[in-house]
C-alpha cells in the first residue's frame, strides 16, 4: 500500500493508540469558542484529563498578481500586536468554506476569482484545539466591488511571495494560514 | 523601504488599526490553557467583547532521510481522530524552543539532530488564539537511544514528502505545522 490510500489507512481509527472519552465538562462557552475539560481512558486504560478548546473554523485566501501576495494588515488583540495575514475569516456553523472564503476576499479586498481551490486544511493546534482554516488559492482574480465590514479596520498590501518567505523564514510573519499559503506558492506546490 | 525591513514596519503598532484591552476576566484556567473574556476598544473608540485563548505553544520538527518525512500517528481527542503529525509538543513556560524540540524529537522517534534550523513559528489560529508553534528542520540526523514518554502512545512512519504534499492537498493531512514542514522542503525553501 502506498500514497494516498497508505496515508488514509494510517489514519484509521486504532484502537491500541486511542483514547475514549468517558465524560466532557463544559468550563466556557462563548460566542466564538468553547472549552471542554474531558475526561478520557488512554491507550492504556488509565483515566486521564483532556482540556480542548472547540471552534467552527476559518477559511483563507491566497490572491496573487505579479508574483505578489494579497495580506491584510490587522491588529490582533490574542497576540498583542499587528500581524500580515492572508484575507481569511470565520466559518458560519454549516456553511461551506469556499463561499465563506469568496466572501472574506470580496469584503477585506474588493477582488472576486472565478475559481477556489484548496491548498490544505490547516488545523492550527490539534494537541488540544478542533480550529481548522481551510486554505484556497484563488484562480481567475479580478476587482469586484469593494465592501469592507463596518466593524472591520484592516490595510491591504501586496508583498513580493519572495519577501513574505524571507520573512516567514526569519520569525516575522507567523500566521499558520499565511505560511502554508506562501510556502505553496513560492515552492510551486500548485 | 522594501523586504524585511518593510515587514516590519507593516508591522508596528498602527494606533488607527489597533484595539486597547480596558477589561480581562479569566473565564477559564487550566493546565494546558487558559480562556479570557476581553473588552477592548476597538479602533472606532467603542467597546467590544473578544474571546481569547492563551496557550505556552510548542514545538515541532521536519526529520527528513531519503526523500522521506517522520510523522507520529497518534490520536488526537481535540479532533477525534488519528493524525499523521512531524514529531513535536508543548513548551514549558521559559523553555528554549530548540531544547525542546530537540527533547520531542528524542522521545518520540529515537533520532538526534546535530543542528535544528528554524522554519518558521506558526501560529495556529491568531484571531482568537496566541498559541504558537515553532517548526525546526533537523540537519545532520543521527540515531541516538529511543525513549519514549511512558504516556506517550504513538507510532512512528516515514513517508514521501510527496505523498504528504498529496495528503495535504487532499485535505488528509490537515496538521499546520506539519502542512508547513512538507511544503517547506518538498518546495526546496530550505
């Protein structure tokens, strides 16, 4: 077996690795995420304690033009500090990633692409987080009407893919979605 | 002003795009995380309400033998499912990113890394979460004595770095930091 039916096998349910969870505390429920204190039985039959925290996702749009990457320029109160991301929001519970990656682009740019497509699901932190940003590339760019959310306050620059590797690789520019979408890019990986 | 000296500049506090936190009430406090209510006021002057995670973050590593990538299949309870991840895990409070990833990778696969070389530091989902990982490529891979966390339930595989890049792009592999190890070398950005 090999590829990508080895790499589904693998990823099998096993149980001799698998943890059962015999009980789930709900510790805080928010708007935009919540945190679970699980209890489980590990591999070995002991009972253990899991913190997880549950979040519907986010999608995110790599948009280049003239071998320069789209990146919003934003604060980001967690972080403490202003970051360059791709464009890229949150999912609404249900709905498809794609649509909700179509309406980031037109909202924080104003440009619409004939055609997404998927560079990677990106789960940020599976040690003890269920987020997961899924990643397109966008085909087909062009400008639509820009229409950028009243409560949204972020600049857009358009970065050589060059110098945003530089940068990634020099700890300056750190989002999961934008490094996945860079390295793709400049690595020819699409 | 251009390349990485332009990053930073992008990347200084820009009072016209940031938030001010004016109130912080722990919502949840564990282990592995902590939960925050915040208030801040946004960049228009009015109050808003952010859900943050605060986390230690962690480390990770891209052994590579042969054309061949390490990952860890392990269950993931957050995801409740198998994974297929580079070998990697938490940092203790203080802790030089490099030791542990250098400990990680000791204790889950048995090598041992004359150098490791910083990739990038990928932070998962930055609009809620500070958690953040640091990602190494080890040079100069060796076997040392395999020592394995006594809890620690995993296997180790070795497969193509373009079999995981088609894993990803399938959407089967899905670990951030392991999306961006893959595309780093198989994109020869190393």
């Amino acid at each position: 077996m090999e590829g990508l039916e080895l790499v589904r096998e693998l990823q099998k349910l096993e149980p001799r690795l698998s943890e059962e969870v015999v009980d789930d505390q709900l510790a805080f429920a928010g708007r935009i995420f919540s945190a679970h204190l699980l209890t489980v039985r590990d591999a070995a039959g002991e009972l253990a304690a899991r913190e997880v925290v549950y979040h519907h996702g986010g999608c995110g749009v790599a948009a280049v033009r003239d071998g320069r990457l789209c990146l919003v320029r934003q604060y980001r109160v967690a972080l403490g500090r202003m970051t360059l991301e791709i464009p890229a929001g949150k999912l609404d519970p249900g709905e498809d990633p794609a649509t909700c990656a179509a309406r980031e682009l037109a909202e924080e740019t104003g440009l619409v692409a004939d055609r997404l497509e998927l560079i990677a699901n990106s789960a940020g932190a599976p040690g003890f987080n269920n987020e997961k940003t899924r990643v397109f590339v966008a085909r087909g760019l062009h400008e639509g009407a820009a229409h950028p959310d009243a409560d949204e306050y972020v600049d857009v620059v358009w970065l050589p893919v060059a110098d945003v590797v530089a940068a990634i690789r020099a700890g300056l520019i750190e989002d999961a979605k934008t490094i996945v979408a860079a390295f793709a890019v400049a690595g020819g990986l699409l």
